[in-house]
C-alpha cells in the first residue's frame, strides 16, 4: 500500500471493512479489530488515524511498531492472523496499516478468548443471533457427534465413564476388555480429527472435566434467576449459573431453586415443606431442556426463571423431529434430538424412554393441586418454553 491509497482509505471513513486506530501502543483494541475483520470479510486497520478520521501520526520508530504488531498477528489471537502489514511516512509522522484477509479454517476467530464482529463501523461482542449467524458462516454445525477441536482426549474424566459402563451393567475391570481408548472412541465419546482423537460434544457434556472451558460450549449451562413479581421485568433477586456436566447442570439447578425456600403446611404439629413448584415436575421438565436442546444454537443456555406466580424453563431450538405441541401433550412415541446424550441420561436414570413426561409433570402438579404446565414451541424465535404454575393464574 503506498500513501496515496492509505489516504483514500481514510477519506472514505470507517466502514464494516475499515477501522482507524488512534494509538499503536494499544495493541488489545488493535486485536479485537483484527479480530473483528478476520470473522466477517476482511479489511483494514489504519493506526494513526483519529475516529473523525484526521491523520494523528506516530512518533515512535516505525520498527518497533511492526515489531508488535506483527507479534500480534502471530501469537495474540486464538491463531496467527491471514495478514499483512507495513508503514509510510507522512510529513507530520509515520502511519501504520493492517491489510486483514477473512479467517480460513473451521471456526471462528478469538482475541483474549472472545469473539468480535464488525456491526457497521464498530467492532463489538456479538449478540447470541449474531454469534450463530458467525459460527454457521464458518460451517460450524453443533451436533452431539462434533469434535471439540480445542479439546483432548485426557479431558474426558475417566472415572465418571467408567461410572457409567458400570450403570450399564458392564464389568470395565473384569475378562477381556477394549482399550479405554477404544472404548472411548467406540462409545462416541472421542472421534479422531486431524489424525488426534478428541471428545466430540457428547463426550465433553456427559464426561467432560470442564466442559464449558471450550469457546464454543461456553453457553451450554442453566442459567437460574429469581425476580421479586409476575414478569422479568421486576427486581432480580437470586441469579446462579449451573454449569458442568448435563447431570451436574440438572442438579445443580434443583438444589438453587430449593434454596430459595420452601412454603410450610400444619396438620396439628406436624409440618410438610411444600415446595414452589413439584419437584418431580420440576426435574422432568429440566432435564427435557438441557438434552433436547438444540446444541448448534450455540450462543444461547437453558433458562430457568422463577416468577412469584410461575417457573419458566426455557430450552434454545424448536421441538425436534417434526414434534408438535399436541404430541407431546398426549405422550408416547418419543423423539429424540440427542440420542447419545439422551442413553446416558437413562443410564442415569434421570430420564426414561417411553415418552411418558409430560403425562408425569401433569399428573404431579395435579396431585399437588396445581394447574396443568403449559408449553409453547416458538418455531420462529426457536425455543420451547415449559410453564409450571405456582399458584392458579388469574383470569
């Protein structure tokens, strides 16, 4: 690039394919718009440029200046940047450009582990419709058999596996045996990518150490919150995060919304703990959204949302497998989006397989003496919400 086009650039302003850079020393706002511009369809920084778009200059020596900025490209973000970069003397100083191509490879690219987009003339953190739209640009379609391409196979906990086999009815320790290896890579839990064998996302959710460490798996949680009144819209007063694995994220999340108290009855001395809502439906309910959920919605989580008057549990993705509202009020014929995911909750008996759920949350708000859950599939803004009433509604 010489000066006569390095002016061009700037005369034409800032753009969802240019941003001007003040300061060449602030190399994490330089990252975040190398970042942004590798994620979409490339373009250019101009580093001594003011945001009005007048020419600042930089007074320090223009080597020292490639110097960082070409560490930047190489080793500042998730990895080295398709770039190239060079000065030019003007009269008043010298100014800095960044010639950035769009990111190749698999996923999307990070800076200091987030993820960045141009929205207009501004580098920002995307939104979570924004995140998918850039996740499905670079082909990125979550499923349960994805590899987790950031991940290892010695992040599976081996122990929590083996757990399982045994629920299974298998002996691990007994006769002739697999390698773990290949009873990881045969139950699913590890595919081989790239000639390594990693989890894919199955083996991460179900027995993964750390399963939300990974960029990509950074939403699939329940995240809890309690208000004050009848809409989300009044005071917050409790909010948690369950994260871990599907098992973890089910219980962990029961046991926040049994800490937010119980009501009491009296027959003569003797108290019953009554609970905001039956614990049974509760459960069934929770663990329909964390395993049905639609896992290449990737920027979203599982809500769960306690109301003065109801509980909302919200799961990303629309009913799966041409499901409808009405099937799945008359149960039977289950249908599963996650098949693995769904085995393993069996496994754990913290599901079944006859497709007998909803019937079981009725027939327990009912013998609490609570009206019917009610479930609405938003096919347009793709989720399923389950309301379970605390009390009749109004009306």
């Amino acid at each position: 690039m010489d000066l006569s086009e390095f002016h061009e650039i700037v005369r034409s302003g800032e753009s969802d394919r240019v941003e001007f850079k003040r300061d060449a020393r602030d190399l994490s706002a330089i990252g975040r718009a190398v970042c942004a511009l590798a994620n979409s369809t490339g373009g250019i920084v101009a580093i001594g440029v003011a945001k009005n778009g007048s020419i600042v200059c930089e007074d320090e020596h223009p080597e020292k200046v490639q110097e960082r900025v070409t560490s930047l490209l190489h080793t500042g973000l998730s990895t080295p940047v398709s770039a190239r970069c060079g000065s030019l003397e003007t009269p008043r100083g010298w100014v800095h450009w960044i010639r950035v191509a769009r990111q190749p490879g698999f996923e999307p690219m990070r800076h200091r582990g987030r993820y960045w987009v141009r929205r207009g003339r501004s580098t920002v953190d995307p939104s979570p419709s924004e995140l998918q739209e850039l996740f499905n640009s670079f082909g990125f379609v979550m499923t349960e058999e994805q590899v987790i391409l950031s991940a290892e196979e010695h992040h599976i906990d081996l122990g929590v596996f083996t757990a399982h086999l045994r629920a299974m009815g298998l002996e691990p320790e007994r006769g002739p045996q697999p390698s773990m290896t290949d009873d990881l890579r045969n139950r699913d839990v590890v595919a081989e990518s790239d000639g390594t064998l990693r989890p894919t996302l199955y083996g991460m959710l179900v027995f993964g150490k750390h399963p939300q460490q990974y960029a990509q798996m950074g939403n699939f949680v329940v995240r809890c919150t309690a208000y004050l009144g009848n809409h989300q819209g009044t005071e917050v007063i409790s909010t948690s995060e369950s994260r871990g694995r599907l098992d973890e994220q089910i219980l962990r999340s029961l046991d926040w919304i049994r800490a937010l108290g119980w009501g009491e009855s009296y027959d003569g001395v003797r108290r019953t703990d009554i609970p905001l809502v039956p614990q049974r439906a509760l459960r069934e309910a929770l663990v329909n959204a964390v395993v049905h959920r639609d896992y290449s919605i990737v920027g979203s989580a599982v809500m769960l949302d306690v109301l003065r008057d109801r509980v909302l549990i919200t799961s990303p993705g629309s009913l799966p497998n041409h499901m409808t509202v009405e099937s799945v009020r008359a149960g039977g014929r289950p249908r599963s989006r996650n098949e693995l995911m769904v085995n393993a909750m069996v496994v754990a008996r913290l599901m079944e397989r006859r497709g007998r759920g909803w019937l079981l949350m009725k027939e327990e708000m009912a013998r609490n003496n609570r009206p019917e859950p009610e479930i609405e599939n938003d096919r347009k803004g793709r989720t399923v919400q389950v309301t379970l009433w605390r009390e009749h509604p109004r009306t």
